[in-house]
C-alpha cells in the first residue's frame, strides 16, 4: 500500500498511525498537496491528502481511508463494536476533523507555519488571534466534557483518540499546548496518545521533514528508516488547491 502525503499533516499521521497499530507494510510519498502535480490532482480531485493506493483501489479521505483499514484489516479493532460507542466515535473524530482541523491548522498552523513557508507571505495575524483567544478555548471547552477521566474514550486506544491527538501535535509546532488546570482531561489525554509508540516513530519523521532541507530530505527520512515511494507524484512549484487558500 502506498499513502500519498506529509508526515506533518493531522490527517496523514492519524491514517499512519492506524496502519502502524495494525502491522501493515505501506510505503510513504511524502508530499503537500500544493506541491502536488497533475496526476495527484487527478487521484484527489479536491487536492487533499492523504491518498491511499491499495492495488486499483484509490481513496482520498482519512475517514474513509481509516475505515476501510479497519474493516479490511480488524486486528486490532480501532472502532467499539457496540453502535452506540460506534456512533460517538464517529462523531468524535468528525469533531477533530471538522472543527480541531478549522482552529488548529486553517486557524493556527496554516497561517503561522505554512503560509510563510509556502507563499512567502505573512499569516493572517488576526485570524491567528481569534484562534487563540476565542476558537480553541471554545472547541476545548467542549472536548473537556466529553473526554475520559483516565484512560482512553472506549477503554483501549482507537481511532477516535488518534483523531483528536493528532491535531493537537500541529498546535504544539504553532506554540500552542493546552492548559493542564484548564483542560485537565483533554491536555491528559493528549499526552497519553501522542506519547504512544505509533505516534513517537511519526513524530520522529515529522521533524525531519520540517527541519531537513528540501534537497536533503528524502536522504535524511530513508537514513531515518522512512519506507518511500520509489516516484513522487510531487512537483517544484507551489499550487494553490480548489478547496482552501
């Protein structure tokens, strides 16, 4: 199998993450969608990654993506088998998805991180603003009550843990980490899954990709054990996507 898309993406490592709890073999292009060429636009019609190729089977959304591991490959299960837990976690990951994506990466990481990187172009600093001031401590806010004391949401961890902890590993690369005496159970939580082995041998490929030159990177992801492609469907010019600027 073959994941078309960055380490550093939430919806990337949440589908990498899955594939590692179950053992399988995958191999990793590890492109931005801006900087994807025509054909990846033609596999992900919105320019969105992750890109899963399985064969002659294409898929272009980490939920679906995420799914269909889980059905296909059940060893260990990532999804309660009970529908009303089934139900919760669907929702749970829709809230990360939709509204932690909203906040912590077209709210904070796009503007601060790759919005300079990219464009060469200041952030919006306003719209940082209102994330920091408004939007996360509402998301949070919310989360905190729906979130265990202890442990993980449906007793071992699954998706919808992956899928909430994801996001709040790109906040933490804007300079943002959540408030222990404010969200006690959410700021735990976190800690607990993005200190799993799954997400800690990510992490590790993350920040060579972040810190790593672009002429240097592959190298340095393959010394690090990275399984790569052996063609990218990169290019060297940025392109802006149909669904967001």
């Amino acid at each position: 199998m073959k994941i078309i898309g960055s380490f550093v993406s939430p919806y990337v490592r949440k589908v990498l993450v899955c594939m590692e709890l179950k053992g399988l073999d995958y191999e990793v292009d590890p492109i931005t969608p801006f900087f994807g060429n025509d054909e990846f636009r033609r596999l992900s019609p919105l320019c969105r990654i992750p890109v899963l190729i399985d064969g002659d089977l294409v898929l272009t959304d980490s939920t679906v993506i995420a799914e269909y591991l889980d059905e296909a490959y059940p060893d260990p299960r990532l999804m309660p088998m009970d529908p009303r837990e089934r139900a919760r976690a669907r929702w749970l990951e829709e809230f990360a998805d939709t509204r932690l994506g909203d906040v912590f990466i077209w709210g904070l990481f796009y503007p601060k991180m790759v919005h300079p990187r990219v464009w060469g172009e200041p952030g919006d600093q306003a719209r940082i603003d209102k994330s920091l001031n408004t939007d996360i401590p509402a998301a949070l806010d919310y989360l905190e009550n729906e979130l265990p004391q202890k442990g993980y949401v449906f007793g071992e961890m699954g998706l919808a843990d992956i899928s909430i902890a994801s996001f709040f590993r790109n906040a933490s690369y804007a300079g943002f980490v959540p408030d222990h005496s404010r969200w006690p159970r959410t700021a735990q939580l976190v800690e607990r899954v993005l200190a799993h082995p799954a997400f800690e041998k990510i992490h590790k490929l993350e920040m060579i990709q972040l810190s790593a030159s672009i002429e240097g990177r592959r190298q340095a992801l393959l010394d690090a054990g990275a399984k790569l492609t052996a063609e990218t469907y990169g290019q060297r010019e940025a392109r802006k996507g149909v669904m967001r600027l």
